[in-house]
C-alpha cells in the first residue's frame, strides 16, 4: 500500500497539471477583443524612423482603448503573447525573404519613393513601435497589400492602380500598418501554440485531462478563427483611425471595401454556375456554422461596422485630404510603364520605322506588315496585356 506521502505528492502534481490546464482553457475560450485583460510589458521596440509621432505628452490618467486623441499611447500592441519584438521581427524578415524571392519586385525610384513616404506618414500616426520597411510588388491583378509581422509592408501595384485617389490608397495601407502595430499574427500564433499547450498538460493529467483535450482540439482552432476575424475588425477600426489622423477621408476604407465586395459577389455568381454548389446552403444552421469556421469577417458586416464606429470615434471635421497630384502622377506613370511597347524593325524591304505585330504569347513568330493579309480576307482579335 503506497505511503501516505507518496499520496500526496501524487495528488499534488495532478492538481497542479488540472490548474495549468484549467488556465489553458479559459485563455482559449476567453474573448478576444476583451479590454479588461491586463496587458504585459513587451520588449524595447527599435526607435521610430525620422519624424517623431504627434501627441507624445503622457496624458493624465489611461487612455480609453480606441481614444483617437491618445494613438500610440494606448497599449494596442500588448497583451499576452509569447512572441517578443525582437523574435516578431526576425520571423517577419524570414517571411520577407521569401517573399521577395517569389514574388516581382517593383525597382522604380518614382514609385517607389511616392508609396514609402505615403506609408511613413500614415506610420507616423499610428500605434507602431517599429520602423517600415516598404516595397511596391506585381502580383497578379488584384489590388491588395501586406503587411507582415514586424514592419514589412508590401503595395501591389494593382493597387495603386485600382485606387481612385491618394485617401482610398492610404487607408487600404493603413490597415495592414494596423495588424502589424496590433502584433495580431504572433497573438493568433500565440493563441495556436497555446492549443497545443492544452493537449501537452491533457496528455499528462492522465484520463482526467482526456475530456479536457477534447474540448481544447475543438475550441482550439475555432478560437483562433475568431481572433482573425476580431483581427479584421480592429484592424479596420485602427485603420479609419490611422487615416483620419493623418488628415485623410476615412470614408476611402469604405469605398475600398464596396470594391472588394464587388469582386467577392462576381466570383459568388461565377461559382453558382457549379452543378451542385446551392445544396451546401440548404443544410441547417449554414449561414452559422460558416461564419465559425470562416477567418474572415463578410465584407458587408466590416463595412456596416465601420459605418458606426466613424460616427462613434471620428470627431467631425470639414476638410479632408481626398486626392493629390503627385498619386495621380505616379498612376499616369505606373500605368504607362506596364503598357505593351510597340518595338520597330526592318522588313524584308528595309523599311526600319514599319511596326511589327506579335502574336499570341503561346507563339514566337513575329510578323511582318508585309506579309499581313487585308482585314476584309481575315479575321482579327487584338487583345492587350498590360502586365499585371
């Protein structure tokens, strides 16, 4: 018969494991976007690059969360997370790494120079702690940004183009500047990792923690989808922020939005053509079950959202930074670099200054004026690409 000692000692590591668990749990399940939580220190930040952010008095008593008079005093960034700046930073360069392998880099010092001051200016007056290293990309033809973990922003230059003014580019770049001063892709990570905590501390309590585990592989991942979609939601709040602040119409992140949800229901219909795709929507408690398992927020509800909180956040004011003529320039110029050349050479009769016509890219023979037959005797499609 064991000891009652050894008894002891048993039951207390049991409890103890059941307490870890127990604290587990409750961070997995709590909410996400709670305020009350207490947050932690984090590390040094690097210091912010050239100009020094506006509002930087202590202010008297703690700032409400969202109090668009305090930005960058208001602890957007902190809370729990097992990723430090430092550790934030070197994740991201990694992924930048990669992602500059794989994907077009833009060199042109126009462009370029415009979209990095752009962006600073809207980093001045946001929540960051770190210094933006910023890159105009040429992805495919949809207009977006990213930003990544420790203050890597990447422009596509659909976006600049898809954009009608300086204050609808601004506040899509605002937003992704708000996921990176928010820390929102090491929290979620974080929150991922303490899901895998749970299973660890369930597998050691034994078949008391059996339950537990359980319910930590469901809530788990499902707590991290809400946290992304939380994420969206902030990141849109702090983006309205960020450009208001920064004197642009916040109105833009709207007009962005109405964009992106036009693409959105032009694939839906596009994807109704499937024989078969309408019976998913027929089972019981669809609409529910996807917006738990979705990562993103529908466009509709971002937008009504943020409708509400301009009013709720953004004090009235009567003039608004709408457009410049230096965005304008810098589309005019964009546009006109990726537009197809018209390259001359000689023909068979010497004449240097005849056009000649490409074919289709599937083909690499080049055609000569002289050997194309009269429109009346064939047909013609003429198609253009303009790179993106």
């Amino acid at each position: 018969m064991p000891s009652s000692s050894r008894l002891d000692e048993t039951q207390g590591k049991f409890n103890s494991a059941a307490r870890c668990l127990t604290c587990a749990l409750a961070f997995v399940l709590s909410p996400v976007m709670s305020t009350a939580r207490p947050a932690s220190q984090p590390a040094d930040p690097p210091a912010l690059p050239t100009v020094e952010a506006p509002n930087k008095e202590t202010p008297k008593g703690k700032p409400q969360k969202y109090d668009i008079n305090h930005i960058g005093q208001r602890g957007i960034g902190r809370g729990f997370n097992l990723y430090s700046v430092k550790r934030e930073f070197e994740l991201g360069r990694n992924i930048a790494a990669g992602f500059d392998r794989s994907t077009k880099i833009i060199h042109d010092d126009a462009v370029n120079a415009y979209v990095n001051r752009l962006a600073q200016k809207i980093v001045r007056y946001s929540d960051a702690e770190v210094p933006f290293t910023v890159k105009v990309i040429d992805s495919g033809d949809i207009p977006r940004a990213y930003g990544l973990p420790g203050g890597f922003l990447y422009v596509d230059s659909a976006l600049i183009l898809s954009a009608d003014d300086e204050a609808e580019l601004a506040a899509v770049m605002a937003h992704e500047i708000a996921h990176v001063a928010a820390r929102h892709a090491t929290r979620a990570m974080t929150r991922r990792d303490v899901c895998r905590i749970i299973d660890s501390v369930a597998y050691v309590a034994g078949p008391a923690g059996a339950g537990a585990a359980d319910i930590g592989g469901l809530a788990g991942p499902l707590s991290v989808k809400k946290f992304s979609r939380d994420a969206e939601y902030e990141a849109d709040l702090l983006a309205i922020e960020y450009a208001y602040a920064a004197g642009y119409d916040p109105q833009a992140l709207l007009d962005a939005l109405e964009k992106l949800h036009a693409i959105e229901e032009h694939k839906k219909s596009e994807m109704a053509k499937i024989p078969g795709y309408h019976l998913g929507t027929k089972l019981p408690f669809h609409s529910k079950i996807a917006k738990s398992f979705a990562n993103y927020p529908l466009t509709e509800e971002r937008i009504g959202r943020i409708q509400s909180e301009m009013a709720e956040f953004l004090p009235n004011r009567k003039d608004y930074i709408l457009d410049t003529d230096e965005f304008q320039e810098v589309k005019a110029h964009l546009l006109a670099s990726q537009a197809p050349v018209l390259r001359h050479h000689a023909n068979d009769e010497g004449d240097n200054n005849a056009p000649v016509l490409r074919r289709h890219p599937d083909s690499d023979d080049v055609i000569a004026p002289s050997n194309v037959a009269p429109l009346s005797q064939r047909s013609v499609s003429v198609s253009f690409v303009d790179g993106r």
